[in-house]
C-alpha cells in the first residue's frame, strides 16, 4: 500500500468498519497500520496476531480490499467535485450527496449531468435556445403553450415550425429525465428484483452449437437476482459465440407510474402529457438500455468474482494435499506412440535414472514384449515404493499394464493416479530447461508427474495456476483478476506450509513472504557458492537482502539440521530471547524441541504467568508452545493422504449401487467430480453430496478429499458416471 495514502489511511478505519462491521475499529487501524509499514499479509497474520487481536489471512485481505475500494471511491469522488467547481455548479446540496456516496456508481450517477459528452438532440436543442422552455414548461402551465412555443420558432436554427420546437423540447427533457440520479437508483433497484435474465438461440445460430452445448438456454428465463452465477457464465460465453441472444425481461408499467408521480404527481393538463412522452421515451432509449447494461456487467462480474474465488479455493486445497514422504517414487507419463516416459525420484525427490518403455500399441510386439521386464527390473533395481501415473492420454492403459506387475512382484508396490494438468506447460518452460536441461521435454513431464506425489506443493507452484484446471470458466473470467487471486492463494499456502531453506527452488521461495523472484535466486545462488545454511541468520548475508526482507520472510523458512534447532520452526527469530528464557525456566535444553518430555512440560505452563514474565502476549505464547513442541510441523500432514491403488476398476465393473473409495479431483458450483480409477471421473450431483440441503459444494468436500460414494448410474456411451455420498439414495 501506497506511502502517500497513510494519512486517508487513519481516516479510513471508521469507514471500513461501517463496511466490515465484524471487525472491531482497532483491529482495522492495527491491519492499516501494519501494511502501511511494509509488512506482508503472511507475515501480519502470523506473527503480529496481539496487535491485530488474531486475524487471519482472509480477514487482512478483506480489509485491504475494502480500503483500497473506499480509497478509490474517495479519489473518483475529488475528481468528479474538481469537475463540476470548475463549471460553477457544485452547489452544496449536491456536494453533500457526492460526500454520503458509499459506492462509486452513485458517484457517476450524480456526476451524469455535468459529465461532457458528445453532441447529442439534446445539445443541438439546447444550442437552438430551447432550455428556457424546456424548463417553463415544468413548471406545468395550462394554457399558452403553442404561443410560447411559436414564439422560439427560427428556420435559421432549424426550427421552422412549433412541431420542430416541440420535438427540440422533448429531447431535452428526456435527457434531462435520462440523467436523474434518484430515477437511476430506483429503476436500478426495481429491475433488479423484478427483472428476469432471458436468453434465446439466436436465428440461423443452431448449427454453430454442433455439440449443443447451450441447448439448456435455447429459451430461458430466471430472476435476475436468482440466477446462479455458473448460468450467468455460461449465458455469457454462448452471446460471446454469436450462439445466444441475451436480455433483461420486464414489466415496464410500475417504472412509468412510479417516475411519472415523481415529476407530475396529480396534475393535469396540456404540459403533463409532454412531459410523461418524454420521460417514457427517456426510459425506452437511455434509461432501460443503460440500466439493463450496468445490472448485466453487476451479475457479470459478480459471477466472474464467483468464479475466481472458486478456482482459488480449489487451488488452495489442490497444493495443500499431503505429501508421500519417505517414499521412493516412479513419476509414470503414460503414451502411445512416442512411449510411456518413466522417472525415478528418491526419498527426497532427487532425481536418479528415466527410461522409456513401450507397452501400448502401436508399438510393435517386440517393443511391446519388452515393456513389461524393463519396467519390473526398473522397480526392483531401484526399490521403488509408488508409482504415479498421469491421467492423460493412454493413463487407463497404463494403469492396467502397471497393476499387472505389481501382481508379480515380492513387495508391495502401490500406484496412484495423479492429475497431470500442466505438466507440459511446465516442462517446456525456461525454469525446466534449466533444472533439467539434459532431459527431452516427455521426460521433465515424468518428474514432474512424480514429484506431485512426494510434494505437490513444491511442484505444483512451478506451473502457470491457470494451467492445472481445477476451477468453472477459468478461461471467461478477467485474467488480471484471476492472476491476482491466484498468487495470493499460492502465497497463502506457502507460506502456512513454510519451506526448507537448503532444498527450496528459486520458483517456491518467490512465493515466501518478503520476497521476490531476484532474491528467491540469489538465495539459490549463494546456496550453491557458499554451500547449505547452518543457521537463519546467514540468510541477512545474501545480496540483496535487506533487513525487511529479512524480518518478512525468516519466519517461514526453516533449517533442518542446522546449528539452532529453532530454525526448525516456525518461532520468529525475534522471539528467540523469549523462547531461551522459557527453556531455561522449565529447565530444558533446545535440543528436546519436539520430545515427549518437553511437550508434557509445556502443557501445563501457567500461560498468562509466563507471558507476562517473557514480556510477550499470549498469542506469541501460544504459536512459540506449538513451535517446541511440534518443531518442522507441516499442516498438510493433517491433509487425506492419496488413495493408493494395486488393481483396476473399468467402467463396465461399475454397478448401480456398488459402493467405492475416491478422490475429490474439482469441485464446481453443481457438484463435485470425483475419481473412482476409471478413466471417467463421476459426478456427485450438489443434490446428492449429503443428506441435508447443500448451496455450497465447497462447504461440503474439498480437492484432494477421500471419500465414500455409491453408483447411481453408469453411461458408457456417453462415458458419464453418476455418483452419490448419500447412503439413503443407494437400493438395497
């Protein structure tokens, strides 16, 4: 956040909270306070909980946004006052409603009448000198209408005739009408809740739509204020393609009565019907089109916001999946005519041999002969644990072939279906070429494959988010708006999971609070000079690193086996005095962080004791106890480990009723996708995740889940598969 703002700043705290009234004022100045020094949003949440009284990420993030909202607001609103003082019309009857402006559509509506626009009738009218009787005429005269009119008639103004006049007359006051801030609302309001969203398949389009895709909106109509933001988009996206035509339907009457009171109430008279001619006509030209214009961008962003928070969500639960440590992994990337690529990754994901092996056709016989005994001596010459197998082209195949082996083997060997989503954007990138730079593009695909499996955050955060298709219409939405969302999710997740100093790549700690992507790579470059770090504190030697950078980022990254156990942690380094001190009160050594007989200690301190005694607050207190007593936690351990498979389920094995283990692969707006290792994931309906009323499938499962579902019903020609989570659904 800007330097410059910090003192609209201070002022903003009371307007946001009459916005975000969940929050108390302090809490609010505390956050504003805090960016305003610098201070990343990660960093905040976690290490300054006393002085924002324990907000998290989302309730920052919130805040940030509804200030730089009103911060917007308020530099549009100085703008438009600027405007009008400097055409002597900012009275201040109108200066007071600019300043009670809460949203900066009241802000244009006010600023309309004042704003310069083109030539219009109106103009050419009001050029003509016909606004004196465009406003004598408010004041409802009842005779002498057509005199007063005959006498602005000019054929050198283009005003032959009192026909010419009049219709002059009418322009003006339709626009005047048109321009009516009090209208605008209103009518805004009152299409809004009465309005319904329609669409049609537009004339001659039906062959376009060769799939048809939008036949659900060939003739629809919802309430406005009803419609689910996934229909929105797809509205949307089928006027895009010329397929739809799309439109605000309603009953215009109440409109009229209601505005035509406003400006006639009960009079009567000549000048009442030319006034209600014109704001009818205002309405049907300016008034319904711009009104029907703006809801449609409102509901249009709306659901593109809705989207985007759902991709966020769904990233953020696909990168914090647990990881499969320990374990010696095969990343398997399945294919037909070029081969199935295969790479060999140890415990702690270094990579150690690949090979390419041919089992599927149209490999030849011999190729195919071969395929079998290279992949097994691969598993046993290595000790290979897991096997993950993309789910791309040939995956089904490959996972048949693989579950064949296995059934030969001495050992238990386990696979697991892994979503490849980006893995070639990935292996094609600069960052691959440069990590693997002997290795053809297939087979950086293969580690990354396996590598998803022994850390998915790690890998995951070095593909573009948009790549690996776990949201609704990613591709519809703003794509700045998209990019912002998703690199705070990233950032979020990172940083709640921290990273390991001597092993991070340059791509995971450009997302490590305080950071950026050149010292993300001079810390790997003085990494690879200087050898590991021994202790947090070497990191303030990396170029480039200033102190800010420094206190910003040291907390998330720790140091396994380093000179200080407390790198091990998520314990600040400027908390390190207070947690010595606790150490030595309880008469305990560094070295038992994480033992069973510190941790008893530790559980049953007097808290409000100790942190008055350390000078710190409860809080610190608190994430300093979890820091000792769980030193190097990782929050994705407590995350559904993968569902490890050794046999293969086909479609043609699946049976209404048949009850099955599967993983949550995306989660939409209308349900949740899941794979029960068939080659098609099943739908669960919203309908049928649960045995209660459900509005948000996200409330209810989340990506990487593993959960129990029954068959409902199988379409192999249309390779559907219809699932359900209630037991109450399936017959006995």
């Amino acid at each position: 956040m800007a330097k410059e703002t910090e003192n609209s700043m201070v002022d903003l705290a009371q307007p946001v909270h009459q916005q975000l009234n969940q929050y108390r004022v302090n809490q609010i100045q505390a956050v504003l306070s805090l960016l305003d020094e610098g201070n990343t949003v990660p960093f905040i949440a976690r290490y300054r909980k006393e002085r924002t009284g324990t907000l998290d990420e989302v309730a920052i993030r919130e805040i940030e946004d509804e200030t730089n909202r009103l911060m917007k607001l308020n530099q549009r609103r100085q703008e438009v006052m600027k405007l009008i003082n400097e055409q002597g019309k900012l009275t201040p009857k109108l200066k007071k409603s600019l300043e009670q402006a809460t949203v900066l559509q009241q802000v244009e509506d006010l600023y309309l009448p004042y704003k310069q626009k083109r030539r219009t009738k109106a103009t050419i009218a009001k050029e003509a000198g016909l606004e004196p009787l465009a406003k004598w005429i408010m004041t409802f005269p009842e005779t002498g209408l057509d005199e007063k009119a005959d006498s602005f008639v000019d054929p050198k103004k283009d005003l032959p005739d009192i026909t010419a006049v009049w219709a002059g007359v009418h322009e003006i006051l339709a626009e005047n009408f048109s321009e009516r801030a009090d209208f605008r609302e209103w009518i805004r309001k009152y299409t809004w809740n009465n309005g319904e969203l329609t669409s049609k398949l537009k004339r001659k389009a039906e062959e376009a739509d060769e799939q048809q895709v939008y036949q659900t909106y060939y003739d629809f109509q919802q309430a406005l204020k009803k419609i689910p933001p996934y229909r929105i988009l797809a509205i949307n996206r089928g006027e895009k393609e010329k397929i739809l035509t799309v439109s605000i339907a309603l009953d215009n009457t109440s409109i009229l009565n209601h505005c035509n009171f406003q400006l006639v109430g009960k009079r009567v008279g000549p000048a009442v019907n030319k006034i209600k001619d014109a704001f009818a006509d205002a309405y049907k030209r300016f008034l319904g089109p711009a009104i029907e214009r703006e809801l449609r961008r409102q509901i249009s962003e709306s659901a593109d916001d809705h989207a985007i928070q759902i991709f966020g969500k769904n990233l953020y639960h696909l990168l914090m999946q647990a990881p499969l440590k320990g374990k010696v992994v095969m990343g398997f990337d399945p294919a037909y005519r070029t081969g199935c690529k295969l790479a060999i990754m140890d415990e702690n994901g270094r990579f150690l041999t690949k090979q390419v092996i041919y089992p599927h056709k149209p490999a030849s016989e011999k190729q195919r002969q071969a395929a079998g005994p290279e992949f097994k001596k691969l598993l046993e010459d290595y000790h290979v644990e897991m096997i993950a197998i993309g789910n791309g082209t040939a995956s089904r195949e490959s996972e048949e072939f693989v579950s064949e082996i296995l059934k030969t083997l001495d050992h238990p060997v386990y696979y697991v279906i892994v979503n490849e989503a980006g893995a070639s954007v990935y292996s094609a990138s600069a960052n691959a070429r440069a990590e693997f730079a002997d290795l053809h593009v297939e087979e950086r695909s293969a580690v990354n494959i396996g590598r998803r499996l022994q850390d998915p955050l790690a890998e995951l955060i070095k593909v573009d988010p948009k790549a690996i298709g776990v949201g609704q219409y990613q591709h519809d939405v703003p794509e700045k708006s998209l990019d912002e969302q998703l690199d705070r999710v990233v950032e979020t997740a990172v940083n709640q999971v921290g990273v390991n100093l001597n092993t991070a790549s340059p791509e995971l700690l450009t997302h490590i609070s305080g950071l950026t992507s050149t010292t993300a790579k001079n810390i790997v470059n003085f990494r690879n000079e200087n050898g590991q770090f021994s202790n947090r504190q070497s990191l303030k030697d990396v170029p480039r690193l200033g102190p800010k950078a420094y206190q910003q980022s040291v907390g998330f990254l720790r140091i396994i086996g380093g000179s200080d156990p407390l790198d091990n942690t998520d314990i600040h380094p400027e908390s390190y005095a207070a947690t010595r001190k606790l150490l030595s009160g309880l008469k305990a050594d560094p070295n038992e962080i994480g033992t069973p007989e510190l941790q008893q200690k530790l559980s049953v301190i007097d808290r409000p004791m100790w942190a008055d005694k350390l000078e710190i607050g409860q809080e610190t207190l608190k994430d300093i106890i979890e820091g000792l007593s769980k030193p190097g936690r990782d929050l994705r351990d407590s995350m559904p480990a993968p569902l490890l498979r050794q046999d293969v389920l086909t479609m043609a094995d699946l049976k209404p009723g048949m009850e099955l283990q599967g993983t949550v692969r995306n989660v939409i707006d209308f349900g949740a996708f899941v794979d029960i290792g068939v080659k098609q994931d099943g739908l669960v309906h919203i309908s049928q995740l649960a045995d209660h009323y459900v509005s948000d499938p996200s409330a209810e499962v989340t990506i990487g889940d593993i959960v129990t579902v029954w068959v409902l019903d199988v379409d192999e020609q249309r390779n559907r598969i219809q699932l359900t989570m209630r037991k109450d659904q399936v017959n006995p």
